[in-house]
C-alpha cells in the first residue's frame, strides 16, 4: 500500500467544484431531521428536502408530525416520539410519509435521542426511501452469496494488486486462507514464474479498462494439490465506482483441468494418427532396406523420441548366415541411428552396417526372443545395463541422460526381424502405454516394408547376377573398332529386365554389334534375354545378313510364351567401310561423323521380335574413320514426363561433342539422361571407326 493510502478519504468533485456521489450513503440520499422536545424541526438537511419534498423554510418550526404523517398516524408517531425522548432508546421501521406533492412514500426510519452540552434533548430522525433501501438490500445479498457459494474463485485486488477480498473457492484451489491473501501482493501468492503473465494482464486491465474473458489459461500445481497439475482459465475486469475512479482489479479463476486434460488428450491423438498417417507416406517409400530403416527412424524422431535405432537380425539378411541358439547371444545388424541433437547417446549404438551380440540378458534379445515390445517409463541403473551392449554403452547412455526407453519388435508375416530402439532424453515426459502401441504399430508397419525390400533385394540380386553372367564382361577389341559399352540395371523397380548388348566376331574380319531388349521384368526376363543372346551368337556364326538373323529371332521369341523382343543388329565391314543394319521394332541408331551433327538413322523399323511372319530390312551405310554408331535401348531416353523427341534430342546434342573418349561419352550419356528411380533398365553400346590395315 502507498502512504497516500493512509489518509482520509476526499469526496470526489464536479467540473464545478460541487461533491458528487461516490458512496453507499450517497446512493441511499439519508435525510437528517433534528426535533426539538416538543416535536419541532429545528435541523433539516438538503437530502430531506429530496426525500420529502419541503424545502428548509418550510420545514422549520413545524410540528413534524403534522407536516409529514396523516392524520390518522398521529396517535401513533406521538406515542413513539415520546418513549424515545423518555427513554433514550431508538426506533426505527418503514412508515408511510406525506410528501409535499400529497402523496404517501414509504420511509425507511431511525429515530434516536441526543443530548447537546446544556443538558437539553433532542430528537434525530434518519430516513431513506425504503423502496430503494430494499433494491440495495437484494443488490448486496445476491452478491455476498454467489461470491460465497459460486464454484468460481474470486479475489478482489487493489491497484497495487494486494489482495482486498477472496472467497472460498478461490481459497481451496490455493489451498491457502482467505486471511492469508488479504493485504499481500499477488505474486507473493501465485510465486511461479509463469504467473507473470496474468500479474502483466492485470496491470494492462487497470490501464485499459478493457476486460479479458477466458483469454488467459494457467497450468501449474499449487499447496491446495501439489502432487497433480490444474489448469485455470483467468477472466479479469477493472473495478470502477460511479464517479470512474479505478479501485482495483477482480479476479475470476475457473478450474478447467477437466476441459484442459480433454483437449490434450484430444491433440495428443490428433498428433498420434497424423505421426502413423506420415509414417504411412514416408517409410516404404523404395524397395532397400536401409532406406526404409532411415525412413522409420525419421518418422519417429523427434515427434517421438530423442534417439532412435533401427536394428535387424544379422540372419534375415545374410541368408548364408545360421540364426543365433535359443540360449546364446542375438547378432544384429544395425541399419539406422537418427538423434534430435548431437549426444553421447549415440555413441553408444552401433552405426549403420556394423554387426554386434547381445548377450540373452539383454532387453534387445529378449524382445526379439519373445516378440513383445518392452517399456520402461524410468530407466534406473540396472535398467541401463540391460539396454546397452556394454558396460561403455551404459555409460555413454547415462551421460546423455536417457531416462525413458521403449522398444518395439519389427515383426512381419509372422517373423521377428529385428527390433526399433527409443530413447528419451532431453525430452522430459517419460514414455506411456500410449507412446508404446504407437511405435509397435510404426514398426509393423515398417517391418513389412524391410521384409518386401528385403525379399526384393534377394530376388534382384539373384536375376541381376543371371543377367551380368549372361553379358559380355567387356567388349572385344575388334579390327578396325574401338568398343565401349554400359549396363545400368532400373532401381526403381522390383526386378530387373531384360536388356542386353553383345560384339560377335564375323570371318573376314568382320564384327557382329547387337543390342537387344525383352519386354517385361525378373529372371524370366532376364532368362529370355539369355536364349535370345545365344541364338543370336549361332546365327552371327552363319555370317547371315542382319535381317535374316532378325527373322531366325522372331521365330524363336514367337514360342516363348508372353515375351516380345526389340533389337537392333548391324555388322562391320573395316576391309570395305561398310556397315550394315537391321531393326526389330528398335528405337534406331545415332550416327556421329566427324565435323557434322549427329544424326538417327532413318532405318525400316521393323516389327518386335515374336510378333511373326513380318520381313525384315537391311540397310547398308558407309562408314569412315572416326565416326560413331550408337546402340542403345529405350531405358535411356523413355521416360513418364517428357516426349520421345524430346528425350531424343537431348541425346543428339549430348553426342555432339566428337572429342570425347568413348567411355567419357557412355557415362555422360547415362549421368545426363538417367535418374535413380527410372524404371527401366539400359544397355549401351558405342563403336568408333578406327585405321584398319589387313593383317593387324
């Protein structure tokens, strides 16, 4: 409280200097009429001139009882005035008063005896208009009793926000009494820091005048229930009397935890199906199975946890490898480690690609041995040992801070591969059941996605290993040529196709260039693409002519069942320059002579092989030193967003450069017109003219 707080209060004024009402007995207009011993108006204030309606001049020296009770309440007002001028003791009561204009008004009176200092009586009636007396009455009982009954706290607080009044709600939600608060400043009470921000509305409110309702919600814990946190919703308004001077501040509180605790719980599943939803987007996203571990692990950090890891049994990828005994250690591979912030908690994990034993006392070989995740909300010491692999990891986890871990299997189809590691650390809330079904649920999810990539891989790599084994390692030096070629299986598929790319040596000399591409995908595919492969080196070992070669093809590919074939074979003449060239439904060459653009070939296209009973054309073409034939297939210019002749032109202008080296020209080609999700394969084969002499 200030000093000038100390001091009598001044009535407030008008621009005219004249009091204005600023209290209770302003608002009641209390008339004061002093009566002589014979019942004379000897005193009359200007408030009994407003409440009876007699000015002063004509109120003095008159009979009260004549001038303002009828006739037939005389007896009775005598009688009254009498005892209290006998006896002293006051009288009160509502009695119905004349009014100069003629009519009753009922009085609220208290008449009581005075005595001046000359030893003589005299009579003091004190008199309000009861009607509003009684409006006043209702006014103050209604308020004392909702704030005394009303479920919502209330405290009244000064402008220096020191407690003036608090009722009992407000008293057991601080769990402190009434007479405690009174007097004190509200931080002295509400001493958390994060009541500062009401403290600061409060002080804008008295500045302002402006209320806030609702707009202001608390969660904290107080001496009332320190072992449980609330949430209160804080309403304030100024308090103003008739006149605008600010008295202070009210301050309404409503516990709303229930309402508070709802709608966290409500945001929390909000935030648990949007994590599961983009879980669902974001792991599975290609068939590698470290790619879809890093998925797993990014989906979960940080919305779930500090430090993640992703860790698989050694013997579900390494099919070579014997799974661990029932009564030995587990081997994991560890594919993933993803952390919200750089600490030591990382350390303590394997890093992806490294292969670690747990010993069978260990959380991660008992989770995969049994196949229930396992949830420790406050990880202790002998917690910590069994998380970790070693005494070391222990360590390094205990100084990071861990305090929570869960762990879930990574189960798919009825099969344990591995199992998702979680940590908490920075963040403080330890892990619930809630926290626990939802990464069981990322984990299936996500096991089913490692199981296809794993099984996708498998078969990969088994038909891409039939299909290298089945293509030339590396072109032969050939007379009159230089040779480069390239394969580049599609990534982005589930199996590889059918492309492939051959050099043939031809008697005379001569050199048999094919490049080939069977329709469809996986070691059917890539089987198909075999048979054609050597029927066509039979074939070339004929020294037939392109097209015939091409027919002997179809009627092979014609009794395989669903497959359909592209190719393009051309044989090479260096005694005469001279190439000639057949397609099959083939995308055609690119010829590159020295000092002119490059160029397609405009060739007879010829229909797939297996489609049957179409001849085929050759065509020859002369060739000279330092030109280039290109053999490719579609994989390298095809694509979902862009035209062919697009894609075609691009590689025409790639071309246009004569001074590379061939294997410089074959990996730009690929670099520039490849990406890594492109689903197909491609098979590349460039041949440069080179001097040939007879005999070399």
């Amino acid at each position: 409280m200030s000093a000038a707080d100390d001091l009598p209060a001044r009535p407030a004024e008008s621009a005219g200097g004249a009091p204005q009402p600023s209290g209770l007995l302003d608002l009641l207009g209390v008339a004061a009429v002093l009566l002589d011993a014979e019942g004379r108006i000897v005193l009359w204030s200007p408030q009994a001139e407003d409440l009876y309606g007699y000015p002063a001049e004509e109120a003095l020296g008159e009979f009260a009882a004549q001038l303002l009770v009828k006739e037939q309440h005389w007896d009775l007002v005598l009688k009254e005035f009498a005892e209290v001028m006998e006896t002293g003791k006051s009288w009160g009561g509502t009695f119905p008063v004349r009014h100069k204009d003629g009519t009753a008004r009922m009085v609220e009176l208290r008449n009581m005896r005075l005595l001046d200092d000359r030893g003589d009586f005299y009579a003091l009636g004190l008199g309000t208009d009861s009607p509003t007396l009684r409006e006043v009455e209702r006014d103050v009982a209604l308020s004392t009793r909702l704030i005394s009954q009303s479920p919502i706290g209330l405290a009244i607080l000064d402008t220096d926000l020191r407690y003036v009044a608090v009722n009992p709600a407000l008293e057991r939600m601080h769990g402190i009494p009434a007479e405690d608060h009174l007097g004190r400043h509200y931080r002295e009470i509400m001493t958390a820091s994060k009541f500062a921000v009401p403290e600061a509305a409060m002080r804008k409110v008295l500045e302002t005048g402006v209320p806030m309702v609702d707009q202001s919600t608390i969660v904290g814990r107080t001496p009332a229930d320190p072992g449980h946190e609330h949430a209160w919703s804080i309403s304030l308004y100024r308090l103003d009397d008739p006149q605008g001077r600010v008295l202070g501040v009210a301050d309404l509180v409503v516990d709303v935890t229930d309402r508070y605790q709802a709608a966290m719980e409500a945001a929390e599943a909000r935030r648990r199906l949007a994590l599961i939803a983009d879980g669902s987007a974001r792991i599975g996203t290609t068939l590698e199975v470290d790619q879809t571990a890093r998925e797993l692990a990014e989906v979960t950090v940080p919305e779930l946890a500090d430090v993640v890891t992703v860790d698989v049994l050694d013997s579900v990828l390494d099919e070579h490898r014997p799974a661990s005994r029932a009564g030995g250690p587990a081997v994991f591979r560890a594919l993933a480690v993803k952390a919200a912030y750089p600490t030591d908690a990382v350390d303590a994990v394997d890093r992806p690609g490294e292969i670690a034993a747990f010993d069978v006392d260990r959380l991660a070989t008992q989770c995969v041995r049994t196949g229930r995740p396992i949830l420790i909300s406050h990880v202790d010491d002998t917690d910590m040992a069994r998380i970790a692999r070693d005494d070391h990891a222990a360590e390094l986890l205990a100084r990071a801070g861990v305090h929570s871990y869960m762990m879930a299997p990574l189960t798919a189809r009825g099969h344990i591969l591995g199992f998702l590691g979680l940590s908490r650390a920075r963040n403080p809330l330890p892990f619930s059941e809630d926290d626990l079904a939802l990464a069981a649920e990322l984990a299936s999810r996500a096991a089913v996605c490692i199981d296809n990539a794993r099984t996708h891989e498998s078969v990969r790599a088994a038909a891409e290993t039939l299909q290298r084994s089945l293509l030339p390692d590396h072109p032969p030096h050939r007379p009159g040529l230089q040779i480069a070629s390239r394969y580049r299986p599609a990534l982005a598929t589930y199996e590889i196709g059918g492309d492939w790319y051959d050099v043939l040596p031809l008697d005379g000399d001569k050199t048999a260039l094919v490049v080939g591409d069977v329709m469809g995908s996986g070691i059917d595919a890539a089987a198909t693409m075999g048979r054609l492969r050597t029927a066509t080196s039979a074939f070339a070992d004929l020294d037939l002519d392109p097209a015939q070669v091409l027919q002997h093809l179809d009627r092979i590919t014609s009794g395989l069942e669903h497959y359909i074939a592209t190719c393009v074979y051309a044989t090479y003449d260096p005694h005469r320059g001279e190439c000639h060239i057949a397609t099959a439904g083939h995308l055609p060459p690119a010829l590159v002579r020295s000092g002119r653009r490059p160029e397609f070939l405009d060739l007879p296209t010829g229909t797939p092989l297996g489609v049957g009973g179409v001849p085929f054309e050759t065509t020859a073409i002369d060739l000279g030193p330092d030109d280039q034939l290109v053999l490719y297939t579609d994989g390298l210019v095809e694509t979902r967003h862009h035209a062919i002749d697009e894609r075609l032109e691009a590689l025409r202008q790639l071309l246009d450069a004569p001074d590379r080296t061939l294997e410089e020209t074959c990996d730009r080609l690929l670099d520039e017109l490849r990406r890594p999700d492109d689903p197909d394969d491609v098979a590349l084969l460039i041949a440069r003219i080179r001097p040939f002499a007879p005999g070399t």
